[in-house]
C-alpha cells in the first residue's frame, strides 16, 4: 500500500484489499497526544526497544471423561506495563492478557470460566463454530464469583482465533482493560505440511493493542469522540518496546489485531516481502507475497518473514487508505507511521523449509445454492437503521442451508463486519473478486465507505431458537453504541423463541 491518499479511490481500493496482518510493539510518545492535536504520529527511530517480547503461556488442561478441560479465571490485577509505575488491568489467570488455548479439531473441549471482578463479563470464543450458548456473547454473562462451563466439539480448519469479554454496551472498556488471548486450533492436514509450529520459538503470538497511558504508568481511559479510543502507545503481547529474537531462518507470526478502534498497515522497515499463509478462518489455498497488509480489529492473520544470521528489520505500521476524509483519517489514527516490533537474528539460525507453495484445499461456496440473500448497512451506530435490542432476534436462518449477506458502510467513518459462529468467503467487491489474501475463510472485513460486499455462509450443526449470535462492527465503542444485530438458526420449519435480554445494559 504506497498510494495513502485522503480521498478515497475505489479503483484503487480494490488493487489494494489487502487485509490481513501485522505486529505491534509499544510506542509511547512524550508530549504528544492525538487527543490534543489531531496530527498524526510519527516513531520511526523513537522507539527504545529493550525488552524481551512476552510470549503468553500455553493454556494448561485435564483430560476428564474424554474431555480436554481448561481453567480461566477473569482477575483484576496491576502491571508494570511503561516506566513511572504500574497500571490497574484485567486479564485472564493474570494481570494482563491470558494464556494462548491449544485444542486438536474434533476434541470435545469445556471451558471452566470463573469471574473475580467484581462486575459481571463474559468471554466470548471468536471465530469458533460452536452452539450459540457457548458462544460467550452479551446473552452468556457471567455474574461476579459465578462460574461459566461451556463445552463442545471443535469442528472447522486448523486457525489462530481469539477470545474476548463481550458485555453488551461495555466490550470496548473489558477489552482495553486487557482481557484476552488466542486460541489456536490444529488439524491433521496442517500437521502434515512443512510448517513452522515450534510454539514460542519460531511460531510467535503476536497480539497487537493500542493503549494510553499518563505519566505514572498507569491506563488512561481517553475520549472516544465517534470512533472509539485510539491510544499512543502500542503493545505486542502485553509488551512495551519488545524485541523478538530470532532463531530460525524462517519464523510464523501469528498475528491479532486486539485494538479496540485502530487498524494497522503493516510491513518491514526494509520493505522485504513475507509470505501470508493464513487469514481468520485458517490457511490460505497458497501463500501470497506481499510488503504491506491492512489488519482491522478482530482480524488475524499468519505470516512467514525470512531472515539471515544476525539480520534486523523493524515491523512497523505505515499509514493505510480505509476511504475516510483526511481529518477523520487523522482521528481514526490511520494516517499514523508506527515502529512496532524489533526482529533481531541471531549470528546462527536453524534451518527451516521453504514456504509449502500449496496449503490447503477451499471449496467456494456455491451463490446459486443460497436459501437467502440478506442485506445490511451500517451507518450512525446503527444496522439497517436499528439499534442493538437484546430482546429482538433481527434475522432467522435455517439450519444446513448457504446464504449471501450483502453489506455496505453507509457512511464517513470506519466501519468492519464481524459474524459470530461462521466463516464467510467473499464472493466479490463492488462485483470485483476479492485479491488473494482475501480469497480465504474469514470471520472480520473491513468495509470502506460506499464499497458493497457480498459474503457467502453456509450454517451447520447448531440450532438454538432460543439463543441468538451476534453480528457487528469490531470497532468495539460502535458496537456499544448500538452497531449489532442478532440472529437465530432454527430447524427448518421451527419458529423463533422469545430471547432473554435480562443482561441488557
């Protein structure tokens, strides 16, 4: 993405839908406050990159009657995240952030949540297939020192996916107070390709959060003005100004955009290209080169970056054309330039295969099948002009059939699009096929203003007439303020029932 003009070229757009992946690392400039002066951001050579970057810890589980079990409990905490002093924030078995959660395709899994803050949460499984009353949306809430057990059998591709509060009307808060992490599921046929999947060492978490914080360390909570907040400082894994060390020749970064309101345009300091293998829902058919991917939140996606012994790059931000005015684009922090995450190579590295030119088999789904086309506009916090009501099911889909949802930003600001349960494919862009990082299986997408989108979903296994999954923007402070809709899947020919909106807020 070279061409970063304040207008917005849908030409140009279509060339450049590259929506994908990123790092971050912590940026914190003194003085120096997008809240005062609107300008845009600079830290090319003003990070001091000196600590080791934070790699979450797998997820310890039991095994109990054949089922994987994990225990999370949400907690309060304080940590030490920039200098002058520590920060009150929330994280799962931690102060900040939680473990990463590793489970096979087709484990039966249960999930042992326990909520010690003292206001009700929930944790919802983003990504996930899974039947509507695990899904941990704004319906399951989990009420201070009660305990939430969902269970069930993983079924879809192996992929990096996360989990996140999901409080109807609170997310943006429960997310940037720090809850959160990924959880990667494996399959069979990823095992059997040539892939780095050494945990840790040359397969990397990357989860990337802009945060604000005062001169004493600790988290600021800032104005949201129409986007939501958008902080100066950006962290990787919890971590300011880390370094990654590099081992291998090659090395996996699994990367998640967690932030709450930015998007990243990522690419290296030097330009080299690195190869996405991944996007939301799992691998791509093959990889694809790029020097610059678009990663809006909500989204993940994996990449391969290649270095030589004792080699350095700098994964930065670059500014990105998401089809705004130039002030908005200035606000919204995208015409930011950021130095997120020191790669530093060591003086021997270990070898590791080239890039498997083809990973994996995606059947398109097929349009003329479709039981149902579905459209929605996002515009002034609100879908199709409704505000988010917890007790109105706003959609009723059958179950075992495929339907096109056509989706459109109605406005200036920037919006996304995120389905629970299922991952969508992209059948075109303003009748334009998708570029190839966006030809994959996808749960997020970014829609510029004026850009029609039309995804194709196919709803299996789970019925629950009673229990709705969501849809919304990503940028978490629209979906407080309304951005979101519900659906049911129900058995052909049943009727919807009455959804419970006691948890309202």
């Amino acid at each position: 993405m070279n061409d970063f003009r304040a207008g917005f070229d849908r030409r140009a757009f279509l060339r450049l839908t590259a929506l994908g992946v990123g790092a971050g690392a912590a940026v914190t400039l003194t003085g120096c406050s997008i809240f005062d002066s609107r300008d845009s951001i600079d830290t090319v050579g003003q990070v001091d990159f000196r600590n080791r970057l934070h790699i979450p810890p797998l997820a310890e589980s039991t095994r109990q009657d054949g089922t994987t079990v994990f225990d999370l409990t949400a907690q309060a905490g304080r940590s030490a995240v920039v200098p002058g002093g520590e920060a009150d924030t929330w994280g799962i078995n931690g102060p900040l952030l939680g473990p990463t959660l590793r489970a096979k395709r087709g484990a039966q899994v249960q999930i042992n949540v326990t909520n010690e803050l003292d206001e009700a949460t929930t944790l919802h499984w983003h990504g996930m297939h899974l039947p509507a009353a695990a899904d941990g949306g704004p319906h399951q809430m989990i009420e201070p020192g009660d305990v939430w057990s969902p269970s069930w059998r993983i079924n879809q591709p192996a992929a990096t996916l996360w989990y996140h509060p999901h409080p109807h009307g609170q997310t943006e808060r429960h997310v940037y107070r720090g809850m959160g992490g990924l959880f990667i599921i494996d399959d069979e046929h990823e095992a059997r390709l040539d892939l780095l999947r050494e945990y840790g060492v040359d397969d990397i978490p990357v989860i990337v959060q802009d945060k604000t914080f005062d001169e004493h360390g600790r988290l600021v909570e800032t104005s949201r003005r129409d986007n939501g907040m958008i902080g100066d400082t950006i962290l990787v894994n919890g971590t300011a100004g880390p370094v990654l060390d590099i081992t291998a020749r090659r090395t996996r970064l699994r990367v998640l955009n967690a932030s709450t309101a930015r998007s990243y345009s990522f690419g290296f300091s030097d330009d080299r290209e690195f190869s996405m293998i991944a996007s939301d829902g799992g691998l791509l058919r093959e990889p694809v080169a790029l020097t610059r991917m678009l990663l809006t939140p909500g989204e993940r996606a994996e990449i391969i970056v290649e270095m030589t012994p004792n080699d350095t790059t700098t994964l930065r931000s670059y500014p990105q054309d998401l089809g705004l005015s130039e002030g908005r684009s200035r606000s919204t922090g995208a015409t930011d330039t950021l130095d997120i995450l020191l790669l530093q190579a060591g003086g021997q590295l270990l070898p590791s295969a080239p890039v498997p030119a083809r990973l994996a088999t995606i059947e398109p789904l097929d349009e003329s099948t479709a039981a149902e086309t579905r459209e929605f506009e996002l515009r002034n916090n609100r879908i199709n002009g409704e505000s988010m009501d917890m007790n109105r099911i706003d959609d009723v889909v059958t179950i075992d059939t495929t339907e096109v949802w056509e989706v459109w930003n109605g406005h200036g600001q920037p919006h996304n699009f995120h389905v629970h349960d299922v991952q969508f494919q992209i059948l075109d862009i303003d009748g334009r096929d998708p570029s190839p990082e966006l030809s994959g299986w996808k749960d997020t997408v970014y829609l510029p203003p004026d850009v029609r989108f039309r995804l194709i979903m196919r709803f299996t296994e789970y019925t629950d007439p009673d229990v709705p999954y969501m849809y919304h923007c990503h940028l978490l402070w629209h979906e407080d303020e309304g951005m979101m809709g519900q659906f049911v899947v129900v058995e052909r020919g049943q009727e919807p029932g009455a959804v419970d909106g006691d948890h309202d807020h």
